[in-house]
C-alpha cells in the first residue's frame, strides 16, 4: 500500500513538486538484538536517493537490546516516596528517574519528565511490544543510530536517504498520539521560517518548522500503535534541506527555562 499526499503540482512559487508518497514497509516481530540493518535490506524495498526512512525508536531499541528487565531493579527511596504517591509500579518509577534529566510533576501512574530535551511520561520508557517482564528504553544514542543506518546504507546500496527515528507522544491538551523525531541523520530537522512574508506581507519574526517532528508524525501515522507490524515508513517526494554535519537533540530542544510552557513551572 502506498499513500499518496498530492498529485504533480505547481506551488505558487513556481517550483515543481512531485507526488509525496508514504510507503509502509511490513516487517515479522523480531526477537531482541536483531540486526536492523541487514533487517532493512532484507525487506526487498527499492529504496531511491533521497527517500526519508522514519523508523520506529522502539524497533531500534530492539535491535539494540535497550532493554531492562524488572526484577533487576533496585528501587532507592526516592523512588519509593514517588512510586506511592503517584500510584506507580516502583520499578517503573525507578528507571524513570535514572532515564529523566528533570522531573515536571507527576499523576496517578506517570511521572512527566524531560530527557535529552524530551518531555515525556515516565521518560519513554515502554512495556507495548516487548518481552513480558521487560520495558523498553530510548535508543542509548538515537542520532548516532541514525548516523550509523545511514552510512550502511549509503555504501551497500549506494544512494544518499535521510532517516528519523521516531516515537509516538500524546500533546497537552489533546486525544492520542501524534508523532516527534528522537533522532536525525541526512536533512536539516528544522526550518527556520524568520525573515519570510506570510501571505499579507508580514515578515515572520519567530516561526520555524519542525521538520523532523512532522515526517516523524507521517510515519507514525502510519505505523501504528497496536500489531500492524510496520516499524519503518519510506516517505518519498518530500522537500528537506540535505546536510552531513553532524546532529544532535540541541538542534531540536530549547532549555526548559526558556521553553513558552514550561518556563514558568516548578519542578519536582
């Protein structure tokens, strides 16, 4: 199945514009510390230069055994004091700190914490599709697994992708699941919008597109959050700005001091 956006076009800037083609690759459940790459190639998939890969951060965790196995933790008292107040799992609670940079505050459940720049609950981790006993961690490096893909790629099939390596996050305020990129490899993840006119002759002053976070939600949209078994979207026809300097979280994330929601808040 492949989805396509929008037929051949012209923009009112007069630059061409190709059908953008969302095209699920279907891939078996696999056991813990596969070989994603070789997974990758196997598929069959005739990747194209320039495709953007969005593949799932938990199917990279899988491949990478980023994994921990609860009844191995030991819980500090920190955790405790927190596991009860917030009604959590106190093992869960305990990986969550050890993960979390700064943690936001807390519901009956969830802890909400930053990590790397990210905020999420109980700092990603995930008991969804994983071995029983386990929970599922970020990637240790997801820029650097990135990196790493792409340059397989680049001298197996010798053509130039990007990759985003996503992870589905529920928005304040809003009913399920949307997508954020977690880690980029080949493109800019971020567009700065400042300096252009809006369509009533206004210069923009503080916009700038997250680039990366919107194929990251495309792919998720289409992988799903249940068995549909798709851990990697091909998008195709898509518009980025190539680079090969190295990324990393700083060139997605703002400080939480300066951050417009969070700024003014306290932190457990």
């Amino acid at each position: 199945m492949t989805l396509i956006i929008f037929p051949e076009h012209k923009y009112c800037d007069g630059a061409l514009y190709k059908e953008m083609e969302i095209i699920p690759i279907r891939i078996r459940k696999k056991d813990v510390g596969f070989d994603l790459f070789r997974t990758i190639i196997d598929s069959n998939f005739e990747f194209q230069e320039n495709d953007i890969l969005v593949v799932s951060s938990k199917f990279v965790s899988m491949s990478e055994s980023s994994l921990v196995d609860l009844k191995n933790v030991k819980v500090s008292t920190r955790a405790k004091s927190l596991a009860s107040k917030f009604k959590m799992n106190p093992k869960i609670t305990q990986v969550a700190l050890q993960q979390a940079n700064y943690i936001v505050s807390g519901i009956p459940g969830f802890l909400l914490t930053i990590n790397d720049g990210m905020i999420a609950p109980n700092s990603g981790i995930d008991k969804s599709n994983c071995p029983a006993g386990k929970i599922v961690l970020y990637p240790e490096d997801a820029f650097k697994s990135a990196k790493n893909l792409r340059k397989k790629i680049l001298k197996k099939l010798g053509i130039n992708v990007g990759i985003v390596i996503s992870d589905s996050r529920l928005m304040p305020t809003r009913i399920g699941c949307t997508g954020i990129a977690i880690g980029v490899c080949g493109f800019e993840p971020v567009s700065d919008e400042r300096g252009k006119i809006d369509l009533f002759g206004k210069k923009l002053k503080v916009t700038f597109k997250a680039t990366a976070d919107c194929l990251a939600t495309m792919g998720v949209f289409v992988m799903g959050e249940s068995n549909e078994s798709i851990p990697i979207v091909v998008i195709r026809g898509v518009k980025v700005t190539p680079t090969e300097r190295k990324l990393g979280m700083k060139d997605m994330t703002v400080s939480p001091k300066v951050d417009i929601y969070l700024r003014s808040m306290r932190f457990l």
